[in-house]
C-alpha cells in the first residue's frame, strides 16, 4: 500500500481554453530531452479520507528519502512529522504529505512502508535556467520580465507559472489588448532544469466601439464626449491611447462627468453605473454611462459667516465668485474658497478654515452658500520630503516652494508650489501631499516626483510665406547635470533665412532668483524679395533676470553685434545701396513683463503688458534707443470660444545719427495679415524696394472657435482684423512715399494642432490701403519635429 500525491496545474490562457504543463519528472511524450513538450495533465491527489492507507500496526524502524538531487535528505526529514520510533500513524503519515508538497519544491511526493521501513520517494521540482517571451512586439522582455515572478534559478512550480500568466495577460490588458493570449511551454534540459517559454499572441488592439450615455437629456452625447478622457475609435488618433479602453480611466470619466454636471448647475448629479461590455469577437468594448441628470439650480442666498477678528464679512464679498440668481456652479465655490484664503492669508492670517455650507431648495431649485470662516489650528510646515528625484538635485525642486521649513502651512501656497514645480518640464508627474507631523501643530510635506527625459534632438521640416521650406536640428537639455540649466544648440536652413545658434540658461544664478544666460548666434536672412539685399548678423548676448512679484519679471541684457550689408542689387534704390558694409552694435536692453495668462502658449484667458528698450552706442558704430510696447487680452465667451484682443507699438529714435535700415521696423505678413512681408510703410517707388520706418503699431481683434469637429483633432478657426501703420523713415527724396495712413485687413483661418507639428493658414483681404501697399492674400505656416 502507497500514499501518492502528484503536482498538477492547468493553467488559463483566455476563456473557454486550457494548456496543461509537463509533470516535472514524469515520464512525457517521445522526442529528444530538449524538446518543446505539453504532455498530458497528471492524476490530481485525493483527500486523506479517499486516499489508500498505510497499513498500521508496529513502529517505525527507520526512515530511507529517495530521490533527492539538490535538496539534502535531512531538509525532507524535517518536514516528517513522524519519525524512527514512533508508530505507523496513517493521520501523521498524510500530514507529513502535505508539509512536503507545501513547500514547492517536489514535483511528486510517495510515501510507502517496506517491512518496518517508512520510504519517502520524492521528485524534485526543476529549476528554471531561463525565462523567454516570444511573439511579443508591443511590449518588450524587459516590461514583461519585470511583470512576471518565475526568474532564472528558481524553483519552477506550476502555481507560480499560472499565476504570471495570469500577471502578463493584464499587462496586456493595461495595455488595450483584451484578444492576447499567453501559452506557456517548458523546454527540459539536463541535470532537472528547465527553460520556460511563454509563447504569446498579442492580438489586435481592443478599441472603443461606442460609447453610449443613458439619461442625458440637457447635452447631446456629442457634447459629452468632449467631457470624458476615453475616446471612440477612430483612423485619426493613431497618436492616442485614449481609445484603448482602461478600466482606470474609465472610473476617471466618472468624475469628470460629474464635476462637468456640477459645474452646470447640476446639483442632484450622479452616475448610477458605467459599464464597459466585450463585443463577442473581442474586438472591441462598448461603454455605457448611466446618468441621472436631476434638475438644474441656481445659486440662491450667498452669505459669509466669519468669526475672525478685526474683519467684516462685508469687506471679504468682492472675493466672492459666486452671485445669487447665477447658475449653480460647484467650481465657482471652490474658487470663492480659494480667493478668500489667499486674501485673508494676505492680511496676516495664515490659519484660517473655510467651509461652504450648501443648502438645496428643491422646490424652487436653489442652492444656498454660506462661507464658515474662522481661524483653523495653528499647523507650521516641520519638514518636507522629496521622493523619485533620481536624477535631479533635490534644491531644483526645494526652491520652487513657496513654503520652507518653519512656514505657516498654507495650502494655496502648497498648490502654487506643486504648479511651479509641474512647470518646470522636468516631471512626468508631481504629487504632493501633507501629513501630521511629529506634533499636532507640525505638517510634513512629501513630494513625489516622477522624472522624464529632458533631452531633445529633433530634425524638423517646415514652410512658411516668409522664409519658405525650412529645416531645421536642434539639440536641448533642459535639465543639464540635474541642475536645472538649460542647453541648446540649434541649425535652421531655410530658402531664405540661415541661422546657428547657441544659448545656456541657468535659473538661480548664485543660488538666487536670478536667471542668468548667454546666447551666441549667426544669422544670414535674403531680403531681396523686399529691399534687393540680404543680411548677415554675428554676436552674442548676455542675460540676467529676476521676478519682482509673483507675475512681474524683468530680464537685464548686454548685446554685442556685428551687421553686414551685403549683396545689394545694382538695381536696387539708392538708399539701401549707401547702407552697404559692415557695422557693430553693442547695446544694453530689458524687458519688463506683467503676466496673468492661463497659458502662455496658448491663452484663452488673462491679460500680458511688455516693455522693451534697447539702447545702443556703449561702444560700436551704431547709436539709438528703441521702446516696443506689447498687450494681449484673451477672454472666453463660451468654451473653445476665445476672443483675443493684440497690439503692438514701437518707436527707434537714432542719437546724433540716422537709424540703418537693418534695426528699422518692418510691417506686414504675420504682424499684418493681407500684406505682404514688408507690404506697407516707407518704399522707394521707382524700385519698390521697402525701406523699413521708425514708428509703427499694429493691432488685432480676434475670435477663435471650434469648427464642430472632435476636440483631440485639433483644429480651430478664427476670424480676425488687423489693423496697422509702419511710417516715418529717416530717408526722404521724390520717389519715397511715407504715410501714416491705417491700414486695415480683415480675413478667416484655421489652425491645426496636429502630431507632426503647428499648421496655420490664413486668407485675409485688405480694407483700407495705400496704392504702394503689397499685397499678399493667402498666408500658410506649418513645421514639425521628429
């Protein structure tokens, strides 16, 4: 009589399909030692219960182990729970069974009595010489190395190898492919070791088919689409994963959802369910959010109940956002909280508790607000933690909080710091968070930051009116050595222009906010479309800037500059031609900028004011002092509807000598559409060569919209008015004409955000002109980086 109990697993690959591995051991189907092999499963051990019993009765004289290879004979025997001496114990004999097969390292495991003689038989379990992945293309072996807990020189079990199939089918699935497949085969070598091959079939890539919403009534599905993260599939998102269904982003449209209805005045609000179903085929999923909008309500009484001292309820009202009679707006709450924190913590109180307390009516469907504000604990910031900084210097990070150590913790200055840290470019992600500290007055801040790369090479190709087909490469760092500097090195060949060009930046010169750079450049541009010459410039600069406050900075620089005049045409008007040769320029500049837009490259809201004077003659040929006065206004009249207010002003006035023509102002394409480049101001009329004025400005009124089209596509129209005037030259005679005349165009574009970079064309016509004017109707921009 014998006791057995074997090692079996099935292991599932996908629904309804079944690879039984190899017993280890067990005698597998014919072919050479080395071959790929899935024999049949082997019997699965009973219970005890049903299990044949060793006969009973005498005692146990000794105990021989069989079968050991690595594992030493005394390491079985320490899992017996019967030994020489005791009596033959059917109950022990079966519990030492199951210590054995518990520890995964046999493959098979029989115990039998031979006269007075227990014997253990056991098979040892392989270890894996290697673990290899085939068919995989979308992920590599090292993402689903680090996926799977087999390695080489472990001891293979089957349970293990079930359960990494299991871990790289949802690596697949994070990653859209429902339709994979992984089959695992074992090679088996000599000396019991084994090589593991997980045999895979990636499939198609499981996109959206439809996503659906129950219960809306107020937006159409188009308009909530737009709200959600994840997509539908479609040909034009070939550079997107959004349409790849996640299960995590799934439970992020929900809140997307919710705070798009609450923002709308959608106080009852929620989503009953979300529910993703596979098509039969696996192809793809279709989503379904159930909703239930509720009725709509309007903010009601708006009150402020303050128990601070020395301040009047009434004095903190203009901070409000939200007024009665307006439509209920969850964000417009949080945003009154967030203006009266920062106003109070302006007057001295940086502890301070606001708590909107919310009472819906709905019977006449509104909701009411009142602002609890009294002073909150008294909690100082004891230390702050920084984590995931592989790369970079834990003082690049440090210096962009607002809050140091032994700061009053205030949680719009930790917001602020999160968002000047977000900005830097250097992070992948930035989470930031707060915990008690040692104290109950303490907080300790952590961050955690995720590095990306900041280094750049591209190669780019483009074309534009003014320069025609360009190409241009360029290597950056943005984060040299961890330090937070800025590196670029950059070569743009063009039709028209050529241009190399240097520029090292580093942001906290001297451990200070002061950002100090220096930039090289040579520059060689063919104005002989315009004015018959072409120009070459070779020089430098040196830069130093600070930030006054919060939104006003100013950057201090030092050019020095070598112009040349050359290739001037026979033809070409008199005046260009006695500007001829070489001059050198050394120049001391600044720019003064007050910024309160929500993006500086692409604004839809805020307000910017510029300020910048040169003033030359430290030195060199050349004498004079320029302003140029900048604004913009961006103010949202609905969503993705931006009306944007532009204008321009400038003046170069020459010290005790004319102004050259290559500081002059010029007028016209991109500054003042319908015109052609350097389309109006000063010209000689018996060339038509531009000879560039003194004074100009040049304005624009704006609306950009969506054009109906999904919003990821990118492309947005405008319809625009430029206005603009280039006058007073310092050169005069009978065939130069100067007119400070306006000049007025008025014309429609389109702007396309798309993968391979920027495209803007625009198709404008002149209103109000002169008759020496140049005109230039249709205007196209686009460039793009590899």
């Amino acid at each position: 009589m014998l006791l057995r109990v074997a090692a079996a697993a099935t292991v599932v690959v996908m629904a309804g399909a079944q690879t039984p591995l190899p017993a280890p051991g067990q005698t597998g189907p014919a072919g050479p030692r080395n071959s790929r092999q899935t024999p049949a499963r082997p019997p699965t051990a009973q219970s005890p219960a049903g299990a044949p019993q060793v006969p009973t009765g005498g005692t146990v004289a000794d105990v021989r182990i069989d079968g050991t290879e690595r594992i030493e004979p005394e390491t079985v025997r320490s899992y017996l729970l019967i030994q020489p001496g005791d009596p033959f114990d059917a109950d022990r004999i079966d519990q030492s069974l199951k210590a054995l097969f518990a520890t995964g390292l046999f493959a098979d495991v029989t115990i039998k009595r031979d006269g007075n003689s227990l014997v253990v038989h056991i098979v040892e379990n392989p270890i894996i010489n290697r673990i290899a992945f085939e068919g995989n293309r979308k992920l590599n072996d090292n993402q689903l190395l680090a996926e799977v807990q087999l390695k080489p020189r472990v001891v293979f079990t089957r349970t293990k190898v079930q359960g990494d199939v299991k871990r790289v089918l949802d690596l697949y699935r994070r990653n859209g492919r429902f339709a994979a497949t992984v089959d695992p085969k074992v090679i088996k070598l000599e000396q019991n070791r084994v090589d593991l091959v997980f045999e895979i079939n990636e499939g198609a890539t499981t996109g959206i088919k439809s996503i659906n919403f129950v219960g809306s009534r107020t937006f159409s599905p188009s308009r909530l689409k737009e709200v959600i993260q994840t997509k539908e599939s479609r040909w034009y998102r070939f550079f997107s994963n959004d349409d790849v269904y996640d299960p995590d982003r799934l439970t992020y449209d929900r809140e997307l959802l919710r705070k798009f209805y609450l923002s709308q005045g959608f106080a009852d609000f929620r989503v009953v369910s979300a529910v993703a179903e596979l098509s039969p085929a696996r192809d793809g999923f279709y989503i379904t959010f159930t909703i239930e909008e509720g009725r709509r309500y309007k903010f009601g009484k708006i009150d402020i109940s303050n128990q601070l001292k020395d301040i009047k309820a009434e004095d903190l009202r203009p901070f409000l956002t939200t007024r009665q009679g307006q439509r209920y707006n969850a964000d417009q709450v949080d945003n009154s909280i967030t203006k009266l924190t920062d106003a109070l913590g302006n007057r001295g109180f940086a502890f301070v508790d606001i708590q909107p307390q919310v009472a819906r009516h709905p019977e006449n469907h509104t909701v009411d607000v009142t602002f609890n504000i009294k002073e909150g604990p008294r909690v100082y910031v004891e230390r702050i933690n920084i984590a995931g900084n592989v790369r970079t210097l834990d003082k690049v990070i440090r210096r962009e909080f607002r809050l140091v150590e032994g700061d009053a913790f205030n949680a719009a200055k930790l917001r602020l710091s999160q968002q000047r840290i977000q900005n830097l470019g250097f992070f992948k992600k930035v989470d930031v968070t707060n915990e008690p500290g040692s104290t109950p007055d303490k907080a300790v801040i952590n961050v955690a930051v995720e590095e990306q790369s900041t280094g750049e090479f591209s190669v780019g190709v483009g074309f534009s009116t003014t320069d025609g087909p360009l190409a241009d490469i360029s290597i950056r760092e943005r984060n040299l050595l961890g330090r937070g500097q800025d590196l670029r090195l950059g070569f743009t060949i063009a039709q028209r222009v050529q241009q190399l060009d240097f520029s090292f930046t580093e942001p906290y010169f001297l451990d200070r906010n002061l950002s100090a750079g220096v930039d090289l450049f040579e520059l060689t541009r063919d104005q002989q479309t315009e004015s018959q010459f072409s120009q070459q410039s070779l020089g430098g600069s040196l830069r130093l800037g600070y930030q006054i406050s919060e939104y006003l900075r100013q950057t201090l620089k030092y050019t020095l500059r070598k112009d040349n005049i050359f290739a001037v045409q026979t033809s070409a008007s008199l005046f260009i031609q006695k500007e001829a040769g070489s001059r050198n320029t050394s120049s001391v500049g600044q720019v003064l900028i007050y910024d309160r837009r929500d993006s500086r490259t692409d604004p839809t809201e805020g307000y910017y004011v510029q300020l910048a004077t040169d003033l030359a003659g430290l030195g060199g040929d050349v004498r004079y002092i320029r302003n140029v006065v900048t604004g913009g206004y961006f103010y949202p009249i609905a969503p993705q509807w931006v009306v944007s207010l532009l204008g321009e002003v400038g003046d170069i006035r020459g010290i005790g000598d004319t102004v050259r023509i290559e500081d002059r102002f010029f007028v016209g394409g991109d500054n003042l559409r319908g015109f052609a480049t350097a389309g109006i101001g000063p010209r000689d009329t018996a060339t038509g060569d531009a000879l560039g004025g003194n004074q100009y400005y040049t304005g624009t009124v704006s609306l950009a919209f969506p054009l109906g089209l999904p919003q990821e596509i990118g492309l947005t129209g405008r319809v625009f008015t430029d206005i603009g005037s280039l006058f007073h030259s310092d050169d005069s005679g009978p065939t130069v004409v100067d007119s400070s005349s306006l000049r007025v165009s008025t014309g429609t574009g389109v702007s396309w955000a798309s993968p391979l970079g920027p495209i803007r064309l625009d198709l404008a016509f002149p209103i109000v002109k002169q008759s020496f004017d140049k005109r230039e109707l249709f205007r196209v921009s686009f460039g793009t980086r590899f």
